[in-house]
C-alpha cells in the first residue's frame, strides 16, 4: 500500500504500525523486553503495534507491556492498568530494560495546572528511580524552546531553553527530572522532543484542512510549523532506544521542512476548490525545530511535508473519520 493516498481506518492504521527495515534492524540489536509507559494516547497504540511486529520480525522473543490508566487491545501487547501517580502501583511494573516514557496530561485537559506539573514531573521521578537500571526514550516536545523567526530553520538542540508557558515549563521539568537521574544516578536516557506528530484524523495539518473546508476561519497568530507523519515519529522513537545515553541525549524530531500556515490554508483552499479565510494578526514567532541531528542520525522521515499534505486533503476528500483530539500545536496557538 502507498501511504500518498489513505482512505480508511484499517488502511491507516496497519500503515501508522508498520515498522522499516530500520526498526527491525534495531531490535535485532537491542535486547529485552519494551515497556511502554502512557500507551493509550494518540501515538501509544500504533507505537505498541510496531514494537510488536517489529519485535516479531527481528526473531527474539519478548514482551512488549502498555501501561496506561484505559485499556489498550492489542494483540501480542500484554496491558498493565496503574496509575503512574501511584508509587506501589509503578513499584508493581515488570523490570524492563526498554523504557518509552510517552506519558503526560491528555491535551485539552484545562485547569489543575498542579495536575500538569505532577504528571510532567512528578510522574517523571517515580518513572526515574523505578526503572534507573533502563533505557529511556523521553517523550518532549519542542514547547521547550522559545518562538523563532521561522528564518532562522528552527531551535537546535543545543540551544538554551525558554518555555513560555505553564505547560511548556512543565515539560522542561520533566526533561531537567530525567536529566537529574541521569547525572546523579547514571540513568541512561534521550529527551525527544517532538514537533507535531500528524496522524489522517488528528494533528495540526489537519485542523487547518478541516478548517478550510468548514469555511471556517484559520489562526495565524503562530504562522508556521513543522510536522512528522506519526509512523516516522514512532520509528524515530524505537531507534531511539539505541541512543540513550548519561548524560542525556537530547533530539529534535520532525519533518524537515517549515510550513506556512497561510500557505497551508491556500493549499488545502485549492485542492478543495474553494476559499480560505484566516482571523487573528499574522504573527511572526514560532516553535519550530532544526532537525538536521536525528536526519543525520536516522536518515530523513519516509514522508516529506507535500505528501503530508496530499494524505490528509485525500482522507477530507474521502470524508474519512475524524478524532478531534486538541494538538500540541493548538497549545502553542495560546488555545488552553
Ligand atoms: N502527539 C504529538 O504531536 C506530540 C507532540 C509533542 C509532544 N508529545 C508528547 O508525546 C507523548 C505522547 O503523545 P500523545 O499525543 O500520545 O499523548 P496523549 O494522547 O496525551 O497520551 C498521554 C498518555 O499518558 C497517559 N497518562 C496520563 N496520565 C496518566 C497516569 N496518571 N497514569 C498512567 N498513564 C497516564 C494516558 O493514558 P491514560 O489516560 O489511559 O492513563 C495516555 O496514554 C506525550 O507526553 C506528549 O506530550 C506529543
């Protein structure tokens, strides 16, 4: 199956778990049972299934274990239900020498701002001194950074931090938590810090599309993004598991290119045939990432940005299912 045009759940779903060569290549090189920590969001469901078949193709037997509060079905993926707030509860986990650490407060949760900073850090520190003998791919966002002239080509790595924000300086802390039981503790980590995962029925690109086609009006106070179709991130995150590293290391991941979202707008405007309209002042700062170190490390994401684009105008143009599920990129846009 081509991943240009996905028309429908089954399809996207086998395509968003489906591991590369690359993946599979890891596993054979990396032993041990996966954990996931927070694996009924967004992206833990197709990440467990491609840690499955991944697993399963590489030829050594082991688990791979979901551990969320809800419920995760997937064949071949034992699931655990804990609370990671609760300290007996993460005591209780599997020793697993394979740590994802994708958890966090569900986007679109408002208000409780101490639930935030106990779930980003908190969370992180019970995480960290249960599983100090592990690997862990740190799920981070690029919130971590301050807004960009998108002239720049984005934040890098090594730049200085400036969250702005509540959430975004939680997720800071939870990166300096980890960071600490790294250097004390020797814990072997990689802070990934995300930019905007896209599936067909949730993201950033797709709220403009959606937009557009509702004729509804589209936001331009943060005028640009970066994005990454969601089974390249999910790949990036299992190689991770190779890189992790005391001290930390940390990685920019997304797509490589920059997207305008007027120009985004206009794009879906015209595949649509019809007009696009925007609200608020164009802005000219925005979170955006350099990704030169994990393509230099992994090779560029399957998926350029214009295919992005054509996917998710060919899923609207099919009426294919939406999740409504709020985006990271909508947190930057000052939404909640
Ligand atoms: N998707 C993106 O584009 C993007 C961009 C930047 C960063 N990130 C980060 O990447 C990670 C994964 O993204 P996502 O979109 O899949 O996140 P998500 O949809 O918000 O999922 C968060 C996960 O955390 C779990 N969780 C929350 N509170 C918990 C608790 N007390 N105990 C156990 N589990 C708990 C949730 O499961 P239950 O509620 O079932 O417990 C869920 O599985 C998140 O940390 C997110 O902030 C994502």
């Amino acid at each position: 199956m081509r991943a240009e045009r996905i028309t429908n759940t089954s399809d996207l779903e086998e395509e968003l778990c489906r591991p590369s060569e690359a993946d599979v290549e890891c596993l054979r090189r990396v032993a041990g049972d996966i954990l996931i920590l927070g694996a009924s969001g967004k992206m833990g469901p197709s990440l467990a299934r491609m840690c499955r078949r991944a697993a399963d193709a590489a030829g050594k037997p082991r688990r791979i274990v979901a551990v969320s509060r809800n419920a995760v079905n997937i064949t071949g993926v034992d699931h655990i239900p804990c609370d990671l707030l609760d300290r007996g509860a993460v005591a209780a986990l599997p020793d697993c020498p394979n740590v994802l650490f994708l958890a966090g407060r569900k986007f679109g949760s408002s208000g409780s701002p101490e639930m935030t900073w106990a779930m980003n850090t908190v969370v992180p520190a019970i995480a960290a001194e249960r599983f100090h003998n592990s690997r862990i791919v740190v799920f981070s966002t690029g919130n971590v950074y301050p807004f960009r002239d998108p002239a720049t080509g984005g934040s890098r790595e090594m730049d200085p931090p400036a969250p702005v924000g509540e959430y975004a300086q939680s997720c800071l802390g939870r990166e300096r938590v980890f960071e600490y039981y790294s250097r004390a503790h020797g814990l072997r980590c990689l802070l990934f810090r995300l930019n905007y995962a896209v599936d067909l029925r949730y993201g950033v690109l797709v709220d403009i599309a959606r937009k557009v086609h509702a004729g509804e009006p589209v936001e331009l106070t943060v005028p640009a993004f970066n994005v990454i179709w969601q089974r390249d991130a999910n790949s990036r995150a299992l190689r991770s598991l190779e890189y992790c590293e005391a001290p930390p290391r940390i990685l920019n991941v997304s797509g490589r290119e920059i997207l305008s979202v007027r120009a985004t707008a206009e794009f879906f405007a015209a595949r649509f045939r019809c007009s696009c309209r925007f609200s608020g002042t164009e802005g000219k700062l925005a979170l955006l990432s350099d990704t030169s170190a994990s393509r230099a490390l992994m090779g560029p994401p399957s998926v350029s940005a214009d295919a992005l684009l054509e996917m998710v105008a060919a899923w609207i143009e099919e009426g294919g299912e939406s999740l409504n599920k709020p985006t990271h990129f909508e947190r930057a846009n000052g939404k909640f």
